[in-house]
C-alpha cells in the first residue's frame, strides 16, 4: 500500500520502529503492563475492536463512569437483555517518535448479555489517522496489524498500532502471539518471560528466603518494620516491590496476589453503596439490624454469616441477588447484591455498576499464597504450594455467590453507644473457603514453586 504524509503508523519511521523502542517509550511514560491483540478482518472502525467473549479486558483497561444504554440509541428505554454498559477510558496513542495524541471519545462496551466487550471511539477526535489501516472500504480486512497498549498505575492506556510488515509486527508474530482473540499480556520487564513465569521466581524466591521479618513499604517505596495484623500480606507485597494502596489494579504486573494464613480468605471489602445503610448512616442501620455485644454492654455488634437466599438468625437479614439471571448468563447494571429484611426492605446493597469493574480489575488473574506466622518473632513463612487462578470474570463471582460459595460476613460495631459521641467501625467482607477457589475461575492450577 502506497504511504503518505498523513499514515501516523505507515511511515518508514513507523515500519522500522523496535518493540524495545516502543517499550523506552512507554516507560518514560510510566507504563507498568503491556498487552497486544492481534487484529482480525472484523476489527475495524466499523465493527469496533473485539476485546474478547469474557470480561476479561475490564480488569485489563479501566474504564469508568459506566452507564446503561440501548444498542439503538432512538430507543427511550434499555431493557435488560438489550442493554449496553458503557466506561469511559482514559486512552491515548503513541506515535514512532514516542509524541502522545489524546483520543478523548474512547470507551469500553460491555454486553452482559453474550458476554463480550469492544473497545470504540478510539480515533473520533483524536488527530491520528489511521484511515488506511481500519477503514472496512480501505484495509479493513488487513492481516498481520496489531494493537498494542500500555497501562500505567492510574489506569491511563497508551497505545500503539503495529501496521502489516512493520517491524514491531514481525516481533510479536515471532514471539507467537498470533492469537486475534482479546487481549493478551505481552512481556515488559525481565526479558521475555511472561508474567506468570516470573511471578513464580519471584514466589520461589521468597519462599526460600523465609523466614522473613514483618515489614511494608511506605509512600515511597522504602521498606519499614511492620507488625501490624496484615503483616503477613503487607510483607508478601514489600518483597514484591508492591506500595500498599499504590495502585487500584492488580498487584504484580496483571497479577493479584492475596496472601492468606488461614482456610477461609476475604474476597472484598467494599462498602455498599444504597440501601438503609447509606441513605440513614451506618449507627442508625446497626441500631437497628444490630445486637449487644456479650461482654460490652456499651458496644452493639454487626456480624454472622450471611449466605444467599438464607435468613441469618443475629440480624434478620436475607442475603440476595437482584437483577441477574443465571440461565441467561446475563446482569442488569442497576442491580446489585441486597440484603433484605423481613419487610422487603433493602438494608444495605452493592451495585453492579461498582462491583463489576472492582472484580474485574483485581481478580482475573490472582495468586493465593499460604503463610505461617512464627510465633514471638514477628516473621512470616511463606509456604512453597501456591494457588493460580487465571480468568475469574464477574458473572462466576455471581454465580459462587447464588452457590453459597461467597457470603457476606461483616465485622461492623458501634462503641461508645451510649455517649454523646459514639465511634463506628466498617467492615464489610465478602468470604470464600479455599477449597471453593476453583468455583472463580476459567483455569485453575495448584504449583510447587521448588520444582
């Protein structure tokens, strides 16, 4: 195809560009994961980019500010199996020279319905042209292009677009990522080991140096004494080179890593966002859903197990599910898990809408790793059988939960209730069993990190 001044990613500059070039670029622009699909005929700016028949691309691109719409956008109203989500993403793209062009109308479409997700709008306004390469009438139908984006610790996408006979395009083919399904994880540190590979080192690495002392990493990366109750998985991520709350996605570049002393591990702990506990205050809900504590008659508690569908005797609440139906593997994003009273009242719930992308972003890809604290000396064991799960989407999180496999179990309080000043405690937890993992995930994998 004949070049021209205006082909940003078909000039002679753009063909001879190197991965490792690229991959200078995305680093001065504080990239911390790199992923690539290859682009099928199908891919175009008519038919948008297929991101894959899971939902796995949202916890790999962060969009936000997800809403609800219809696919024909003159309809007034959404029902539940027509409607689309769709986020905001913050998405940018890199040219050969490594100069950042905005594309300010790109987002994620979900459709719960199949599931799948596309990524669109990614030239409309952005002053990239890439008219001869997605054209459906031009080169729509091109083999051998490839998307490749950058993710940096705010979610923020850098992308660049590898044209057929590129040099960058050669790479990829030759590493043997020829799959054009959704996306895939490209190596960016440490050579050309994937990601899983060297966070299994890094695991092995750990678990022979253990015993380890407690410790955590601050605000700046520097590694304090810690002795804390999470001492155990703050000093599983200092190894890591992880900054506790450093960053909202995956701990180890794509992975989760949970670390855990015990059978039964916390999935989440968000804090519900409708229902009485939002709309009168958390004193007021534990008031009134609440108990007396044993030994503290100036403390009411909120606690017990709450699985679906079953009253919990302590507060009189039922754990459910609104809005997903399990036959048709479909959600609407307006509903959520609720726990009712025997009035029909919704004491507390969880939106899809803050759910979903909170799943998605830590837990596709997750580690479980055992520990044993050591008794009287503040160091930690970590042990060599580590736990992969690889594709946990969101609807397998709803469907473990309708299985009692996930319940709610809080740990809310209310002190000093008899005092003008009252102190509140928030805990909501969302449980497993171990042995219930595999309930998560598409793959699952239990590794010896010694061998």
């Amino acid at each position: 195809m004949a070049k021209n001044s205006n082909d940003t990613f078909g000039s002679e500059e753009a063909l001879n560009l190197s991965l490792d070039q690229l991959f200078f670029y995305f680093k001065n622009l504080g990239v911390r994961r790199v992923y690539e699909k290859k682009l099928s005929s199908n891919d175009n700016s008519k038919n948008q980019i297929y991101l894959g028949g899971n939902l796995d691309s949202l916890q790999q691109l962060r969009a936000k500010d997800w809403i609800a719409s219809a696919p024909d956008s003159r309809k007034k109203t959404v029902s539940a199996g027509s409607q689309l989500l769709k986020g905001k993403l913050c998405f940018n793209w890199v040219d050969s020279r490594g100069n950042v062009h905005p594309a300010p109308e790109s987002k994620l479409i979900l459709y719960p319905q199949y599931p799948e997700v596309r990524l669109s709008g990614i030239l409309r306004k952005s002053d990239i042209n890439l008219s001869n390469w997605m054209d459906v009438n031009k080169c729509g139908r091109s083999e051998g292009r490839y998307l490749i984006i950058g993710i940096d610790s705010n979610g923020e996408c850098f992308a660049y677009f590898a044209v057929s006979g590129s040099r960058i395009a050669g790479e990829l083919e030759a590493l043997g990522n020829g799959n054009s399904g959704g996306l895939k994880q490209v190596s960016f540190a440490g050579g050309r080991k994937s990601p899983k590979h060297r966070l299994i080192e890094e695991l092995k690495r750990i678990h022979n140096c253990s015993p380890i002392s407690g410790k955590r990493l601050d605000a700046k990366g520097n590694s304090v004494p810690c002795s804390s109750p999470n001492a155990g998985g703050y000093t599983l991520e200092a190894e890591l080179g992880i900054i506790p709350d450093g960053d909202s996605g995956p701990d180890y570049e794509g992975w989760e890593v949970k670390a855990h002393s015990q059978r039964v591990i916390t999935l989440l702990t968000p804090e519900p966002s409708f229902g009485v506990y939002v709309d009168k205050g958390v004193e007021f809900f534990v008031r009134t859903y609440g108990y007396a504590a044993v030994n503290d008659v100036n403390r009411l508690n909120f606690g017990g197990v709450h699985r679906f569908g079953k009253k919990c005797e302590r507060t009189g609440l039922t754990f459910g599910i609104e809005g997903y139906d399990r036959d048709r593997k479909d959600f609407e994003l307006d509903g959520g898990l609720v726990l009712t009273d025997e009035n029909s009242q919704v004491a507390a719930g969880w939106s899809f809408r803050r759910l979903l992308t909170h799943w998605e972003r830590k837990h596709s890809h997750t580690a479980f790793v055992e520990f044993v604290k050591e008794k009287d000396c503040g160091t930690y064991f970590y042990m060599p059988e580590v736990l992969l799960g690889e594709g946990g989407d969101f609807l397998m999180f709803l469907a473990a939960i309708e299985a009692g496999s996930i319940y709610y179990d809080p740990g809310i309080k209310i002190e000093n209730i008899n005092s003008n000043r009252p102190k509140s405690k928030r805990r909501s937890q969302f449980r497993i069993n171990v042995k219930n993992l595999p309930d998560l995930f598409r793959e699952w994998e239990k590794i010896d990190v010694r061998q």
